[in-house]
C-alpha cells in the first residue's frame, strides 16, 4: 500500500461517515479473513492522513455478530495505520452516565459467544496480554479533546459486550448492575481484543444512548431513542476527531506496539507456511 494513516476511525450506530475529509480516496480491500464492512475512505484532516470505516456496511446492513472484525482490522493495519478510535453506541448501567454523555472506558468484560476473536490458530499459537484492553495514552488524547468539543466526558468504567443484535431482558441488565459493570454494547469485543494482537492502539469514544432497561424511571432502550441521541452527539463526535487530528503526533511510547514480542510461543519451524503467509502482515518482522 502507498498510503501511511496516521489513525483510523471505526463508526458504529449513527455514524456511517466523516465529514471535514479533503483529498479522499476509497480502498476496497481483500484480506486473509475476508472483506471488510465497507471500502475505507482516507482524507485529510488538519493535515493528517485519516481512515474511516463503517463497522456494519453502507446502510448499516450486518449485524453486530456478523460484523468481520478481523477483516477490518487486518485491512486497516495494511494501510499503515497504528492507532483506532471506535466510536460506539452504548446502553448506561450507572446513575451517573447518563444519555447524551460520553465515556472513555478502561475495561471490557467480553460476554459474546460465537466471534472470531483472534487471528491465531491453524498452527500458530500466540498468548497476548490483554489486562488492559484500551491503550492508555490514546484514551488520554480521546479524553482530552472530547472535553474540548464540548461533550460531558467520563473517564473509566467497564464496558460489557453482549452477542446482540437484540436489547437484554430486565434480569440481564440488573445482572450485569450487580457485577460492576458500567456499560453495555455489542461490538467491542473482540474489535479490541485483535487491535492488541495488530499491535495496534485502540481506545473507545462511547456515546450513551439509553439506560438500557434496568432504570425504574426511565423507557426501555428502543431502535429510535438510539438514533436520536446519537444524531445529537454526531457533531461532537466529528469535532472531537477535528481536534485529534489538529494535535495528533505519531509517535508512540506505549507497549502496544511491541504485543507480539513475548506472545509468540509455536517454535518458528513447526509454523505451516500457509499460516506464515497469512499473517505475515501481524507477524513477519517476528520471523523473520
């Protein structure tokens, strides 16, 4: 590929483009695992060569399940991108989080069931860490410039993905109350988890929309009131990736980009070359 991203920008519910974009260019990609949701528009943005892909297809048309994760990844990361904002719907399980809010998580709790969530397998065996999931210094920068737009910002709090693509029952939602968690969702696992394994960073923007069904004063979570908070919020969400592009400095000193290095344990002559070939793109510098 010719072209170096300085990040990415995978849209969720409501956000299916990216305004402000100068000199775009479209790139509908093959991968190893697939084709992406979409093809990937690239523009600049103050400056900044920027990716943007919309998680479920032009016309929001694939569920949350059938959403090819390793696909988009793998794609964005031959295109030379290093770091991923996902810009997420999500349902509060906090008083304090409320609808319209924006929260920067620090914690998945991953409660899906039949994804792909690795890249590894058919041979080759890689152990990433994952204890923390979202990179610390890109949810930093996240944090910061969602303030400067305006937005009323939280930082912190676990984020549980549910398989989807329906709303959780009452005993679901007061379950997972119990157990600490703060939000809910379907799409961030394991999108984070392979970011990690691409040696990629990733934070999360998460735009509340609803209290899910447990909050006693408010109506359940529906299709509608999802949309209208997040056209609200479209706006901020743009003006906040204005502002990550305007301060945006590619270099990195966190240890996503080295999680390969000690995850790798298939001794390198027992790795079929069909496996090789495959995740060169994740893995070659390793095996070289």
């Amino acid at each position: 590929m010719t072209e170096t991203v300085s990040f990415a920008v995978i849209g969720g519910s409501g956000l299916y483009g990216m305004g402000g974009l100068k000199d775009t260019k479209e790139y509908d990609l093959d991968t190893p695992f697939g084709k992406p949701s979409a093809p990937i528009v690239v523009g600049t943005l103050e400056g900044q060569r920027v990716a943007f892909l919309a998680r479920h297809g032009l016309g929001h048309h694939i569920t949350p399940s059938e959403v090819n994760y390793r696909a988009n990844i793998h794609a964005l990361k031959s295109l030379g991108t290093k770091q991923i904002i996902s810009v997420s719907a999500c349902g509060s399980l906090r008083d304090d989080y409320a609808p319209g809010h924006i929260v920067i998580p620090d914690q998945i709790f991953d409660n899906t069931k039949g994804r792909e969530r690795t890249f590894f397998g058919e041979g080759l065996v890689a152990h990433v860490s994952i204890a923390d999931p979202f990179c610390k210094t890109l949810s930093d920068q996240l944090e910061s410039v969602t303030r400067e737009a305006g937005a009323t910002t939280h930082r912190g709090g676990t984020f549980i993905t549910i398989e989807g693509p329906r709303f959780s029952t009452k005993a679901e939602s007061t379950t997972y109350r119990s157990w600490g968690m703060s939000l809910i969702g379907m799409t961030t696992s394991p999108e984070a988890f392979l970011a990690r394994e691409a040696e990629m960073c990733y934070a999360v923007m998460a735009h509340i929309t609803d209290y899910d069904v447990w909050h006693v004063s408010a109506a359940p979570v529906t299709v509608e009131m999802v949309i209208q908070t997040l056209n609200k919020n479209t706006e901020i969400a743009q003006e906040a990736i204005r502002l990550l592009a305007r301060d945006f400095t590619p270099e990195r000193d966190c240890a996503c980009q080295h999680a390969l290095a000690d995850a790798l344990i298939t001794r390198p002559d027992r790795i079929p070359p069909a496996t090789r070939q495959k995740l060169d793109l994740l893995v070659g510098k390793y095996l070289k």
